[in-house]
C-alpha cells in the first residue's frame, strides 16, 4: 500500500505536468497518454487505498 506521501507526490506530478502541457498546447497531444496513465494510476491507488483503510 502507498503511503500518503508517495500518493501527495503523485497527485503534484500530475497536476505540475498537465499544468506544463496546457501552457504549451501548441505541441500537440504527443504527451497526453502519458498523462492519462498517470492520472488512470492515481485514480486506481486512492480508490484500493480508501478501501483498505
């Protein structure tokens, strides 16, 4: 089980890097899976971790 500050990290890596891709939309969607597998992972990690607490 993750800890809370492993998941805080994620979260702050997703939001830094989602925040960066905005600013920089002009690039495209290259990045944008690697976005949503990250964001699909946290989503997965609060979820097991809320039902085993």
């Amino acid at each position: 089980m993750m800890e809370a500050d492993e998941i805080q990290n994620l979260i702050d890596e997703c939001f830094e890097n989602n925040s960066e891709r905005l600013n920089l939309s002009r690039k495209g969607i290259k990045a944008l899976p690697q976005s949503i597998g990250k964001l699909a992972t946290l989503r997965y990690l609060i979820l097991h971790s809320n039902r085993l607490t």
